[in-house]
C-alpha cells in the first residue's frame, strides 16, 4: 500500500527527458570536400569530438538550450554557427571552413567570408512542405589604404536541384574597417548544401 503513491511520485518527478541532438559536416569552402579531423566543441561545453572521413559529426544526449558550435583544424580558420536545440529533436549544422590563406570572395581592398549559415524550416499551419528559408551571416572587411564608397557582394546558395543567387550592397567602409551582416533568402527544391561568395565589386574614392 505505501509503494505504490512513491511509485506514481517517481513517475511525475522524472518527467520528460529534455535532451536533443546536434549533428551536422563541415566542408572546405572552395571544393565543398568534407573536411575530415577538423574538432568540433560547443559553448556551453557538452564534449569535444572530430569529424569523420565524410565530415560528420554528432553530439548526443544534449540538454535543450542555446549553442555554438565551434570548429577548427590546422590549415583552415576557425568558425562558429550557432543551434537551438530542443527536445527529442536533431538540430543540423552546417559549417563551411575557409582556408587560412583565403577569405573567400576577394578583391584588392575588399574581403568577404560566411562565417555561419543555417536552413530554416517553417510551416506554421502544419499542411503541406515546409518553406526553406536560408540564414546567413557575413563578414566584410576593408584591409587597404583607401575608402570603399561602395561595394556589392554577391552570393551563391546551392540546393539540390538549383542554385540561388543574392546580392548584399554597401557603403563608406573606411580602411581597416569590417562590416558584419546578415541576409535571409527563401529557396526552393528543399534544404541549402552550401553558401559561398561568389565575387565583389568595389568603388572607391
């Protein structure tokens, strides 16, 4: 008779388990190759793991909350994205590495790099596909003598089936100056594979 009220106690005080996933691959931006052995950590701390031959990686057993993913290897500069991981479910993270000798989209007094992109599914009536919208954020920097007046970046966003195109356009970066940005592009034939620049264009004083 007195077990089974303690039994029931147990029960409700367990509750549901509120732990997640975070699985996702990290590819080299100019060859979109898996890049293999790269480490990947989380802030708040969980683990510390490598990615494997295919770039993969996996972090289970993850509380829910707030994360950043971080991932360096030797010869390429290190990146974070940033996951909400919530119960029961797998949050994808996709990481593209540019080499230590490469900023990805450049130009004589213009650099540009993704430092952090993430598909974003909606439905919110529960019918139908989801939309797919593409988070991207960006960094511009300035590292010659002379003022941009103004400057274009063009983007490319590769999905399964097409390949999207985005332009970002801006003003009065001043030497040694970077501008960090972000852009929300919707995009058809499912989740994004990769997201690169894909040139510049300057003018300057």
């Amino acid at each position: 008779m007195i077990c089974l009220p303690l039994i029931g106690c147990d029960d409700q005080t367990l509750g549901p388990q509120k732990q997640g996933t975070i699985r996702g691959d990290v590819r080299d931006a100019e060859s979109n190759a898996p890049v293999e052995g790269a480490n990947v950590t989380t802030s708040p701390p969980t683990q510390s793991v490598l990615t494997d031959e295919d770039g993969m990686f996996e972090f289970t057993n993850v509380e829910t909350g707030s994360y950043s993913v971080s991932v360096t290897k030797d010869g390429y500069r290190e990146r974070s994205v940033s996951v909400q991981v919530q119960e029961g479910d797998v949050s994808d993270a996709a990481i593209v590495l540019q080499r230590s000798d490469s900023f990805g989209g450049e130009d004589d007094s213009l650099t540009v790099e993704v430092t952090s992109w993430f598909n974003d599914r909606i439905n919110r009536d529960g019918s139908g596909p989801d939309s797919v919208f593409v988070e991207i954020e960006y960094r511009a920097r300035n590292p010659g003598d002379l003022l941009l007046t103004r400057y274009e970046v063009y983007f490319s966003i590769e999905a399964p089936e097409n390949t999207f195109s985005y332009e970002v356009h801006g003003d009065s970066l001043a030497s040694g100056e970077t501008d960090v940005g972000t852009f929300r592009k919707y995009i058809r034939d499912g989740d994004a594979d990769r997201v690169f620049v894909d040139g510049v264009y300057v003018e300057t004083e």
